[in-house]
C-alpha cells in the first residue's frame, strides 16, 4: 500500500463528525418530547392565565357573572388544572382580584362557604377559614391556596398566585 491510497486524515475526522451529529441530533430529537413532559409549567403571575369556567365547563364572562351573582356572592367556579375555586363578587360591578382555591388543606375535602357565618367551614372534619381562606381552626395546618381573578375584554381569567401571602405575610405554601 502506497501512502496515497490511505484516506486523509480531513476526510476520516468529517466523516466521524458528520455520523456524530448525525446520532446526537436524532437522539436530541427523540428525547425532547420526553424531557418537556417532566418539565413544570410556568406560571401566569397575574399577566395571563386560564379561563375560569363555571360547572359545564364554558369559559366564564364577567358580564354574565355579574348579572347573576349579587355582591358578596362566592360561588364555585372550575379553576386552575380544574380545582374548585370561589369567585368572589366584590360589588355589582366588579369581581374580586382573587379567588380562593376550596380544596382544604387537612384531607382534601371541597369547603363549602357558610354565610351565616361567615366562613369556610369543612365538612370532613370542622377545619374553619375566615372569609380571605385563612385558617382559623384546626386540624388544616394551613390557609386555603389564592389564585388570581382577572378580567380582560369580558373573560374572567384564573393564574398562579406566586407573591406573598397577604393573609400570613408568608411565600405561599402551594407554588
């Protein structure tokens, strides 16, 4: 063998190159849908959101909601990743800048709202919460979860509650 027929060197390192990225890029290919399966959603912060949706599941409009909601009505709506979450008419104009998640925190029963009182009360097992979903009496550990209510061109829109807990002054225990 002469050393012109041995291939050069350049030629044997693309080649190995080009089979690299070739593989790499397949596999890349593959894995993303995977990797972006386990991968957290991002929350809205109160910039976006999804749309609150009443016991049907259609998309709720503030208009509608007010016209049959009088004030200080909390009434169950679908929420975020479909909890039961209260809307809160604030007066017969506008809805309340958050919603409160009705899932309790002891054992996971819905709490309903109790107007004679004034509270949340649970059914399960008599955890109680003061009309923001702060919790007042035990066994719940802690205060009911906060979502963010916005209404943007008539829909009523739920997102994360990411900030400070106005309740507790605490991170919220539920991002």
């Amino acid at each position: 063998m002469t050393p012109s027929d041995v291939p050069s060197m350049g030629r044997r390192q693309f080649m190995n190159l080009l089979t690299f990225g070739t593989a790499t890029g397949v596999a890349l290919g593959a894995l993303y849908p995977v990797a972006n399966y386990f991968m957290p959603l991002r929350a809205g912060g109160g910039t976006g959101g999804t749309s609150a949706k009443d016991e049907l599941g259609n998309p709720i409009t503030s208009s509608s909601w007010l016209a049959t909601h009088q004030a200080g009505d909390r009434s169950l709506v679908q929420g975020l990743k479909g909890d039961p979450t209260y809307l809160i008419v604030q007066d017969e104009n506008a809805i309340g800048d958050f919603g409160i998640n009705a899932i309790c925190t002891h054992l996971g029963c819905v709490v309903p709202w109790d107007s004679g009182s004034n509270k949340y009360k649970c059914p399960c097992h008599g955890s109680q919460y003061d009309a923001n979903g702060k919790v007042v009496r035990g066994p719940a550990p802690l205060s009911l979860a906060l979502a963010h209510i916005d209404v943007k061109d008539d829909n009523v829109l739920v997102s994360q509650w990411t900030e400070t807990d106005f309740r507790t002054g605490e991170k919220p225990w539920w991002t």
